[in-house]
C-alpha cells in the first residue's frame, strides 16, 4: 500500500454503455425498512481464499466482503480489494444460498470487480443504478452489506463530502470517492450505498483507521463506464506512461529556494514502463511543506503534446485523452535546461503494487 499520488497514467477510462440506470429523484418516499427489503435480497456476502505457494506455515490468506447483483444473468459488482488475487470465491445469496462465482474482470486501479454466478431456479433480484452525479452533501444514504461476517447489516448516514481523495490509497489511484458517515467496517468493501429511492450511488470501499464515522465510496458513475469493458475484455484498457507525483507551482517552493517550473512534478517511475525507457527521473530528496510531502529532484513535465500543464484541470483533460498506441511528446524541466522526450504508449499491465496489501495504513479497504 503506498501513499497516494497524482499518476500521469490514472483516470483514463473508456467509456461505457448499455448500463441501465435512473437518476435519483427527490420525491422518494419509502420508509427505511421498506427500502431495506427492496434492495437487500440484491445484496451478497464473499468470502475468498488463496494459498501463497511460497510459504511453509500460514500458506492460506482469507478475505470477506460484499458486492450486489445488477443483472438477472448473475453479474455481481464488489470491489477488486475482495476478490483479486483470490483462488477461491464463495457468494452467499440473501437466502443462504452459497455458490461458486467466477471473476469476470477486474481493475486495481478503479478498485472495482465484476464476479458472475450461476442462476438459480428461482431467478435473482437485482440492484439498480443510481447517479451519483446528482448527490448532493447532506443527502440521506444508506449502506448495507456484511460487516465483519454480520450478513445484512443496515446502516444509516448522510453523504458527507463528495469528490474526497485520500490521503493514503492501496492502490495509488487519484479517485474522487464519496464520502460518508453510514457506518463501513470489514467486511462492508463492495456493498450498495443507496439513496433514498433505492438506487445504488456508490460501491463502499474504504474507511480511514482511527477515524468514526468516516467512510468512502467509489461512485457508481465511474462504475458504470467501465462494467461494459470488465465484463467483455476482463480489464479495463488504458494506456501507460509510467510516471507518479503531482502537480506543482514553482510558487509553493520559491520559501525553500529550489529552481522548480510549472507542471507535473515526476516523484516515482514504474521499472519497465515508457517513462523509465526514455529515461525520465524520479525523486530522490523527500521534504514536507506545511503538511504536504514532496519527493523533489525528479524531472517536471511541463507540456504534453505542446500543451502546457499550468493548471490541474488541463492536465487531467489531456491525460483522459490519451490512448494505446498514442504516440505522446513530454517537455521536461531538469537542472535548469528543457528537453523534450517522445513515448509510444502501450496497454498498462497489472502491476505488483496494484495487489491488495496487508500492511497497516492510515486509509485501509475494508474487506
């Protein structure tokens, strides 16, 4: 698990279709209980299991957490976190049922998973899509799911602050979660957090340790642009440059008198990936600037393609529009002088950190 940080490579997502959905409306008027016994039956338990062939003792490594059924055809949503990695998935139904499921795709990055499970003679019930665009902070939510093995729990909350990047991430992705204050322990990763009409707006995924009443939610909108590509590819496909750090104004450093430019500040380079082959620098000098940590002495990608990234806002624009097998120009800052290097990009693999970890963090999945 590593400190979150801004990468170059993230956020570049595909489009999606053909998932059904319906906006959430304020004129819902369904009581609690009532609203428990419409989607609950859509909801499951997981627990998973894999032997780690490199050890002698405690060879076997166990998970549990909660996903949701959204097609009748027995697709199940739940968090990557829960699922990946694992030799052996067990879905338990709301009925008791336990079955197999098969891991039809999955994507570290985003933290989702889609799982499939054979149909019952009795069919399924279904959970439906939200909008999580339209949510507003102060909105009632609900989350329900499997709290340390406590099938079905209920929890009740408001949506606490929306567009909410953690401090610290397993996956190091720059994600904008939702953030609630339903309460989400272990076992709550990949359950429903619903509104007020029953809709899904978010898969909850994380909590943050020492922390109450402070949980996080991936929002069902990035789901649902990236299931059609999970569920036909097994992965999501994006283009990778290879580079971690974050944006940064050469205005934030001058108290500390280091000649820095405008841009993206490269801290972590991915061995093997594009940026590392074109020789591009990482970090090597670690300071904290009023809270906030630098790894400094590392190249600064000022221009992409001859745009300059003077501002967050473009840069995430230009990096959504990159693709594989783009070929990508990057004008960088290094030791006073600009130079420019050129990248073809290919898909980004799954990489090692991407697996889930077990090391303690101040931000944790909750499985």
């Amino acid at each position: 698990m590593r400190i979150l940080l801004f990468s170059i490579f993230l956020c570049i997502i595909s489009l999606g279709f053909g998932i059904p959905e319906l906006k959430a409306s304020s004129n819902c008027t369904n009581s609690i209980p009532e609203l428990f016994k419409q989607v609950s039956p859509s909801v499951v338990f997981i627990s998973a299991a894999s032997i780690d062939p490199f050890k002698v003792i405690n060879r076997l490594k166990s998970a549990i957490g909660s996903g949701f059924i959204f097609t009748k055809d027995g697709l199940i949503l739940t968090n990557s976190h829960v699922v990946f990695g694992q030799q052996l998935i067990i879905v338990t139904l709301d009925d008791g049922k336990k079955v197999v499921a098969k891991l039809v795709g999955v994507d570290p990055i985003l933290d989702l998973a889609v799982l499939r499970i054979p149909l019952p003679p009795e069919g399924l019930s279904t959970a439906t899509f939200g909008d999580s665009d339209a949510i507003q902070i102060g909105e009632d939510v609900l989350a329900i799911g499997n709290p340390l093995g406590l099938e079905q729990t209920l929890t009740r909350g408001i949506v606490s602050g929306i567009n909410r990047i953690l401090p610290e991430s397993p996956l190091s992705v720059t994600l904008p979660l939702i953030q609630t204050d339903a309460a989400i322990n272990l076992g709550n990763s990949g359950g429903p957090l619903i509104n007020l009409c029953g809709e899904v707006i978010g898969i909850n995924a994380a909590t943050i340790i020492g922390a109450q009443s402070i949980g996080f939610a991936v929002p069902i909108n990035i789901a649902k642009e990236v299931i059609p590509q999970l569920v036909e590819k097994g992965r999501v496909i994006r283009p990778w440059v290879g580079v971690h750090g974050k944006p940064i104004k050469k205005e934030a450093l001058e108290m500390m008198n280091v000649p820095l430019a405008d841009g993206f500040l490269v801290e972590a380079v991915e061995p093997g990936s594009p940026a590392d082959r074109a020789g591009i620098r990482g970090g090597e000098l670690p300071i904290t600037i009023i809270g906030t940590e630098f790894l400094l002495g590392g190249d600064v990608i000022t221009e992409i393609n001859g745009q300059s990234l003077d501002d967050s806002e473009k840069l995430m624009k230009l990096v959504r529009s990159l693709k594989v097998g783009d070929k990508v120009s990057l004008t960088l800052f290094r030791d006073m002088k600009t130079l420019t290097v050129e990248l073809d990009l290919p898909e980004r693999p799954i990489l090692p950190g991407d697996l889930p970890s077990d090391t303690p963090r101040s931000s944790l999945p909750v499985r």
